[in-house]
C-alpha cells in the first residue's frame, strides 16, 4: 500500500510538471526527473524485500512511458534499474540519482538503437535535468518521507520515516 500510494503520488505530480514546466519561462528543458527520484527513494527505503521497490518503479517508469511518449518499456527499465541501483549503493544524492538515471537511459537507447540527438546535445541536457533534480529532490522526497510516516506502525518507526531513516 505505501508503494502504491508513493506511485501514486509520483505519477500525478509527473502529470503536474508535464503540464506546466513549459510555462515557466526560465525552466526551458530543466526539467527535474522525478520518476529517477521516486525509484532511488523506493530503493533506498525498501523495507525487507526489494521487489516491491522494483516494481513500483518498473509501473511508474510505464506510467510515465504513456504520458512523456517515450518508446514503451525504456523509462520502465530505467527507472527499475535505478532502483536497484539506490539500493545497492545506498545513497541519497539526489543529482547523483539523476545522473545515473540519465546515463542509464542514454545507455538503453544506444543499446536498442532508439534515435537520439548528437552527443553533446544529449550530455547538455543531462548536466541541466542534473542540477534541476537536485534541486527539488530534498522537497519531492521531504514528500515522500511524510507517507511513509503515515504508514508507519510504531511511534519509531514514524520518527525514523520522519528523519529520513530507511526503516
């Protein structure tokens, strides 16, 4: 339930930003990643199995496969790859997140041909989605941290949520 609902919760604010980040005029293609977030938050907070992590990170990368009109199944991998990957290197640098989800998906797109723009068109926009992400990845995961406090079922365990502590 609290994957589903930090899903959830992700997926509404991608549409959010999708709808209005080209409003903003001094955005422009800064555009934070949330999905990359999200998955590093569901890895680095899976609870005794990793499976439910990957797999709200693999439905939200397919969630946000439809509205982006990215090629079907890429952010799905992207995102359940960053996932194990947050897990595995148990950090909580949100740029850092980006970046690997970044170079994930370039490495994906190379792998099954998907066209792409040139090199360093490519690396520009990563170096940008970078800092845009780690820019708003201390409120999107401040976020997160208050549903899982409100899952919590010990007094304890809300106070770690609440202090960013992996249960």
């Amino acid at each position: 339930m609290r994957t589903a609902t930090i899903v959830l919760v992700a997926y509404f604010s991608c549409v959010i930003l999708g709808s209005v980040w080209r409003l903003i005029p001094w955005i422009h293609d800064a555009v934070p990643d949330l999905g990359a977030l999200t998955a590093a938050y569901l890895g680095l907070t899976a609870r005794r199995n990793i499976a439910p992590a990957v797999g709200g990170s693999v439905m939200l990368g397919y969630l946000v496969d439809l509205i982006s009109g990215a090629p079907p199944g890429l952010i799905a991998l992207v995102l359940g790859l960053t996932c194990v990957i947050a897990r595995a290197v148990q950090q909580r640098i949100s740029a850092f997140v980006a970046l690997v989800a970044g170079i994930l998906a370039m490495f994906v797109r190379g792998i099954y041909h998907v066209p792409s723009a040139a090199i360093t068109l490519e690396l520009r926009h990563l170096a940008v989605v970078v800092v845009a992400t780690g820019v708003i990845g201390p409120i999107v995961w401040r976020i997160f941290r208050r549903i899982d406090a409100a899952y919590a079922r010990t007094h304890r365990e809300r106070d770690a949520a609440l202090e960013g502590l992996a249960p």
